[in-house]
C-alpha cells in the first residue's frame, strides 16, 4: 500500500469515529432560518464542502499556472 492510500484510510477512520460520536440532534440557526439536524449529517455535509472547495481551488490554481507558463514560453 501506497503512503497515500494508507493516509486516505486513516483520514476516512477518523471521521467515522468522529461521526458516529456526534450522533445527537442540534438546532441550526442560518439568517432567517432555524431548523434541527444530526450532527452526524452536518460534520459529513461541511466535510464533503470542505473537500470540494479545496479541489476547485488547486485545480483553479493549476490552471492559472499553466496559463501563465504558456504565455511565457511564447514570448
């Protein structure tokens, strides 16, 4: 196994555990809003979030970089 697999797994554990402890119901309060959720589904909700908005900003970031590069070699 890669250190990188290795690392996914560990990672994916983790927010398991830290999931499933974090099973209770809260109240969610948003502007005008106010309704209750599992905890569980937030943490999970606000993770995948987290992932897709890190993606977008490498990804974006590589794009410039090759943009950048291209033009310079043209120059």
């Amino acid at each position: 196994m890669s250190p990188k697999t290795i690392s996914i797994a560990a990672g994916s554990l983790l927010v398991l555990i830290i999931s499933i402890q974090n099973y209770t119901s809260v109240s969610v309060n948003i502007l005008f809003w106010d309704f209750s959720a599992r905890l569980i589904i937030l943490l999970i909700v606000f993770l995948a979030m987290g992932f897709g908005a890190g993606y977008y900003f490498a990804k974006s970031g590589k794009d410039e970089q090759l943009i950048k590069d291209k033009t310079d070699k043209n120059e």
